[in-house]
C-alpha cells in the first residue's frame, strides 16, 4: 500500500504565525511512527512568491519522505525552480464563489485526458483552504484542506470574511491499494 501525505497551501510568507504552523504540519509527518512514501504538496507554497519564502519553504519541507510540490497561483515560477506534482487549483466550482472565480481553466480537457486512462484513481488538488471532496470526469476529486488558513462557506461568514488563520491547519492522506483510494483527513493543532 501506498500512503501519501497531502498538504496545501501553506502560504510561508516570512512571518512567525504561517512560520509555526507549516513546522506544526511538517513535525506531525516526521514523527510518525511509519514515514509516508511521500509528501505532496499543492501549491502556493509562498505567499507572494519572494525568493526568501521559498528558501524558507525548501527548510520546512524537509522530512523523512520524499516531497513532490507543484505551484500555485500565489508561487511565483522563477524563484520557485530557483528554490525548489499533483495541481493546484480544483479543475470544476466547488460551490464557493471566492474560490470557484478562479478554478482551473481547461476542466473539460483535463476530463478528457482522465477519461481515457484508467489507471488514474482520483484527481488531487489543493487551492480551496478546505478539505473537500466531489466526483470529476468519473473519478474521486480530493482537495486537500489548507495549512495557512480555512476556507469558511458562505453559510459559516456572519462579518463576510473568507478565511479563518485561527482554525487549526490540516492535512490528508491518502492509501492506495491497487486501484482503490481511501483519503483521511487530519487537524493538527
């Protein structure tokens, strides 16, 4: 079996909050009592794509498991290969307009290219800053919750704000077993 961590989202932007809560993230996978066969990492590693947040980024990543990151919309390409598999932003509306306004272009042919090849189990993505699940060109689409901060549904914002930095971070993993996958979800606090 194989067994993937998946973290999102940890927006590192030099400051001690995020600082503390990607080491809180990072610390809970390396002492684990079995290594994961690897991290994976969603994007938006930096906040403002700097290349001291990435130089912190790459001494927070490191870990027993090997760490696969792809980029986000924050990531800034340059300075990220500079420092430094999966994608980032959720390929179809997951029903919250903050998010869904800037969902990955080109669903249908990503669907397409899913649909013909059948060894693909689900679809893993981050962006949303919560943990979320829906079904995406016949497959489990799995959006990992974020490290940075929650995403708050329309239903839980009384004063309209879009993200909770107070709510603990969390991560997923997820076990593959042939062609099966099973996703738990984790609060670290």
């Amino acid at each position: 079996m194989l067994v993937l961590a998946q973290v999102s989202d940890f927006h590192i932007d030099g400051g001690p909050e995020r600082t503390a809560r990607a080491e809180r993230v990072m610390g809970y996978l390396a002492a684990l009592p079995r290594p994961v066969d690897a991290v994976l990492v969603t994007g938006d590693v930096a906040d403002h794509g700097r290349p001291a947040e990435y130089r912190a980024a790459r001494e927070l990543l490191g870990g027993p498991a090997p760490v696969l990151i792809c980029p986000g919309n924050h990531d800034r390409r340059a300075s990220f290969r500079r420092a430094l598999v999966a994608m980032h932003h959720p390929p179809l509306a997951l029903g919250v307009p903050f998010v869904d306004e800037i969902a990955q272009a080109g669903g249908d042919r990503l669907a397409e290219v899913v649909r013909r090849h059948q060894q693909v189990v689900a679809v893993l993505c981050g962006h949303a800053h919560t943990a979320a699940s829906t079904w995406f060109a016949g497959r489990q689409l799995l959006v990992a919750p974020g490290v940075a901060s929650t995403l708050l549904l329309p239903a839980e914002r009384p004063t309209g704000d879009v993200l909770d930095g107070d709510a603990p971070a969390a991560i997923a993993f997820h076990l593959l077993d042939g062609d099966r996958l099973t996703t738990h979800f984790r609060v670290v606090g």
